[in-house]
C-alpha cells in the first residue's frame, strides 16, 4: 500500500479550515497531519507535522502568507506549498512563485481541481488556476514596479500633494512628481488615483 500524502492546512477562518480538513480526510491517499490558524503557528509546528504539502491561505493575521511560506521553506527546502486565497493580482502571483510555492488556487474552485492539485504537486507538478496563469503571463510582460514605486503609491492613497509624499520618503518634489508619471506609464495608468486602483487590483500593494 503507498505511503499516503501528508498535507498541513494554514488558513485563519475556521469554518474555511474546518471544510478543508474535512474534504481531504474524505479521500484515501490523503492525510491531514496538521491545521494551523496563524503562519506563526505552521512554521513552529513544521518539523514535528512534516507535511508532503502545505495549503496555505495568502491573507493570515500576524506574519502574512509569503513571509510563511519562505520561513516554511527555509525550514525544509523538499516541502510544496499551495497558495490558496481569493486574491488573484498578478504580482501576489508572482511573488509567490518567487519564494518557492509551486500552485496558486483560487477558493472559488471546485474540490475536484484542489484534490488534483494536491496530487499533481506532490508528483512534482505545478497547478495554477486558469485566471492565475493569464494574470501570470500579463505579470511577465508588464515592467517591474520598484520598491520606491510601491512606497510611493501607498503614500498617493493617504498624502495627496507631491510635497507632502516627498517630505515622508526623504526626496524632493520634483523626484515625486517625475516618479509618478513613471509609474503611471508602468501601470497604464491616465491619473494617480487610477494607479493606486490598479496596483490594489493586481496585488503589487495592499493597503490593509
């Protein structure tokens, strides 16, 4: 009889939690060892549960799904992680695979997609939702936002004036307002209220 697939669950909604377990306890070659509410939780447990893989919600109170999964990872390098959350922005996407998670799925998914998932992964497979592989493409394509660029459309939702931005990063007026229009091009964006929108959607920030 093959060793069956042992899988920690990492997702702070119980009833969320709760219905994962119950539909992977359901399927033979599966074994639930763990479920965890908080990232903190799953990287102190890891080595005593040591999963095959790991079903890991972006979105966690305290330390967040990507700072999880790289500690995960660092921890022990042979685990596959399983991103699954609601948000679909292409640079979360991309971030993800960055730090190693080799499947990005949607909640919304049917059980049946999620069970394969599981499977295909641990064979050494990848598995991406339909929505997440275009928005991975478009990822690809599109410029890289820099770490400047995203502290900068964080302060545009908060401080409107370049003055005030440039006054809390440490750089002069006119480098805001150039970095801007910069930044508007990167994002096709026509103003600054349109680029934070956009880069709320895609994922490359969260306001909280």
């Amino acid at each position: 009889m093959n060793q069956k697939i042992r899988i920690t669950v990492v997702e702070d909604h119980a009833i969320v939690r709760e219905g994962l377990v119950s539909l992977l306890r359901g399927e033979p070659d599966l074994e639930v060892v763990s479920a965890h509410a908080t990232g903190e939780e799953a990287i102190a447990a890891v080595d005593s549960d040591a999963p095959d893989i790991v079903l890991l919600d972006l979105r966690l109170p305290g330390l967040d799904g990507l700072s999880t999964l790289s500690a995960l990872r660092a921890k022990r390098p042979e685990i596959r992680v399983l991103m699954l959350t609601s948000q679909q922005g292409d640079e979360a996407i991309y971030r993800a695979l960055k730090s190693g998670a080799v499947g990005y799925l949607l909640k919304r998914q049917p059980s049946e997609d999620l069970l394969k998932a599981i499977r295909d992964s641990h064979a050494g497979g990848t598995a991406f939702a339909n929505e997440v592989s275009v928005a991975l493409a478009q990822r690809v394509s599109a410029e890289e936002v820099t770490a400047r660029e995203r502290a900068i459309l964080r302060k545009i939702d908060k401080i409107h004036g370049n003055k005030e931005i440039a006054e809390a990063l440490g750089v002069s007026a006119n480098t805001i307002r150039n970095q801007i229009v910069t930044l508007m091009g990167k994002l096709g964006a026509i103003d600054r209220t349109q680029a934070v929108t956009i880069a709320l959607q895609r994922g490359i920030i969260d306001l909280g």
